[in-house]
C-alpha cells in the first residue's frame, strides 16, 4: 500500500441527557444511553496520511505535537483502524479546530470522530456508520455521537460491538440553538477522563441511574413531540445532576464558577418574561443555553452583557463527521 491520506471533518456535539461514569474504562461502554445534537460551528479538521516510511505516529493538534494521555487515545484509534486493515504501517495526523482548544469546549468529540473517519479512509477500510462510530468511542466516548447527522443516540452497549450512535432525528429537524456561552478560557483543571473516572464514587451515582430510563423517555417524548418546554426542563434537571454527582464525588469536583451561576440565574429570570432559555453544561464552567430560533438573537444578545460572559458561539444542528 502506498501513502495513503483523508482528510475528514466533525462535529462536537452537545449532550442533552449525558454520558457519565464508564462501565467500561479502556472500551468506554457507558453506563446509560445518551442522547446529543451536533453542533454547527465547533468542527474539527482532520487530516490523516499513511507514511510506510514513519517509525513513530506523528500526531498535531492546531500545529503542536500532542503529548501524554491524548496521544495514547488518538495511538488507540490508529491502532485498531490498523488492525482492521491489516497494516503496519505508522501514520501523520494533523487536526485543527475552528473554535479555541482547551477553551473548556469539548474538542474530543469533534476530534477523535474527524480522526476516526480520516483514518477508516487512510487505511482504505470501508467503514459502515455504526462501525466508524465504535471506532470514534473508543477516543472519547462522546465522539461516537458525532458520526450520525443531526440529533444522535448512543446505545449503551454492553461490549465494543452492541455500544454506538444511530441517528434519532435529521438535521433540519428541529431550529433549535445551542448558543455556547464561555465564561472560562483557562483549560479545566480536571479532565472530563477523571470526572468519569469519579462518578461511582458519589452517593448520588445510583440516584440518577435509577432516575435515567423514565428521563431518557421523557427527552425522547419531548424531542419527538418538540415540546420545547418539557425539553429543556429536562435538560436543566440532567445537567444539575451530573454536576451534583461531581460535586459529592470522592474528591469531589466544582466545574462551575461565577459566571456558570450568572448565566443559570440570568435564564430563569429572563423565562419569567416568556424569553424562553434553557440551559446545561458539561464537565466544565462554560454553559450551554438552548434556544428556539425565534429567541436565539435576543438572548445572545443579552447573554453577551453579562459582565461573566468573554464570547458566546451560536450554533444550528449539524450534520456529522464528513469526508472533505
Ligand atoms: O467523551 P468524554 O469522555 O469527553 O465524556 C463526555 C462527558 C460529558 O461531556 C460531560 C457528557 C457527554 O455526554 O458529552
């Protein structure tokens, strides 16, 4: 085989019910299944060229050469498209955002679900959906959620062939907005990898799960019937737990600041005059304000005048990983 290269791109995505605590740590197999939306204007690049004469993988990210525990998870990915494929041979892999990395927006999903589809390519293996959405996860769980278009679902699994993303919903299926609303640059201090790694340890970890099949139905119900309401009040409900569970974790974990409550208190007040903004957050400060369309402009516009607030990215559903 001679040198070989795809180029791919990729959504994040945001998790409306999430994936948190792995039953599976080296195959990420959640625990629950979860439910996303691909996100419209935080994509990830990613190029991938099979280079017989390498004798190490040369990994960069935004033109840096990636270190530590994110070079073993993209080396991962590698190794299985390479196992698959039956090759030796060692790859290049460049990949650049197009939204600030480390801004505590989540880059692993659109990354590794970029990379997982550019290195099915490279390595000339014709990949179904669903198997190139098992191969994103085994980067960053989330990241199998970036493969299907639009709104996604990922069955939980039990083993690295029954855990992937199928696709719950087409892009232009709903106008809604996801407005990313970033009150902390600085990157997190705790990996959302550690957070996982915590979550059982939280007296409230087998609350939630119990709670989770009625809530799981109810985000299903509301989505399929587009009762915006019923949405988001189950998003917000989702979203407080896993940062309860975070925060009663052994140790414990505090992803929110100021801005984080700021924000949170500006959309209920801003609800009481019928503007009507939900919200949720991942493992970090930065919170994610879900919007119809007709609302999306105005409560940009006033989230933008919380002194907390440095930028917000506007964003529509999307399609999933593409290969350029
Ligand atoms: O894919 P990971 O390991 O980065 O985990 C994602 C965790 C959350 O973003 C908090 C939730 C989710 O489902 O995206």
């Amino acid at each position: 085989m001679g040198a070989m290269t795809a180029t791919a791109t990729a959504p994040a995505n945001i998790a409306f019910i999430k994936f948190w605590g792995k039953r599976d740590a080296k195959l990420n197999i959640p625990y629950n299944d979860s439910i996303s939306m691909n996100l419209s204007n935080c994509q990830t690049e990613t190029s991938v060229e099979i280079d017989p004469k390498l004798k190490i993988d040369e990994i960069r990210v935004n033109g840096e050469e990636v270190q530590g525990g994110k070079r073993e998870r993209v080396i991962l990915v590698l190794e299985e498209a390479r196992r698959l494929a039956g090759s030796k041979h060692l790859a290049k892999v460049e990949s650049k955002n197009n939204f600030p990395t480390g801004a505590g927006i989540a880059s692993s999903a659109s990354g590794f679900s970029a990379l997982a589809l550019a290195a099915s390519w490279a390595y000339g293996l014709k990949l179904s959906p669903r198997e190139v959405s098992k191969l994103a996860r085994l980067g960053s769980g989330s990241a199998c959620r970036s493969i299907p278009d639009g709104f996604t679902y990922w069955k939980k699994g039990t083993n690295h062939d029954s855990s992937y993303a199928v696709q719950f919903a087409p892009v232009g299926y709903w106008e809604i907005r996801d407005i990313v609303t970033v009150v902390a640059t600085e990157a997190k201090k705790s990996s959302s990898t550690e957070g996982h790694a915590l979550a059982n340890t939280s007296p409230y970890f087998g609350v939630r799960l119990k709670k989770l099949p009625n809530r799981l139905s109810l985000m299903r119900k509301a989505i399929r019937e587009k009762n915006w309401v019923v949405f988001g009040e189950t998003l917000e409900e989702e979203a407080v737990d896993l940062h309860v569970m975070a925060m009663t974790s052994r140790p414990p974990v505090f992803y929110w600041n100021e801005g984080t409550i700021a924000v949170m208190q500006s959309l209920r007040s801003w609800r009481d005059e019928g503007l009507m903004g939900y919200f949720t957050m991942d493992a970090g400060a930065n919170v994610h304000v879900m919007s119809l369309e007709r609302d999306a402009a105005e409560i940009e516009r006033r989230l933008k005048q919380i002194p907390e607030v440095k930028f917000t990215i506007m964003n529509k559903p999307a399609a999933g990983a593409r290969l350029l």
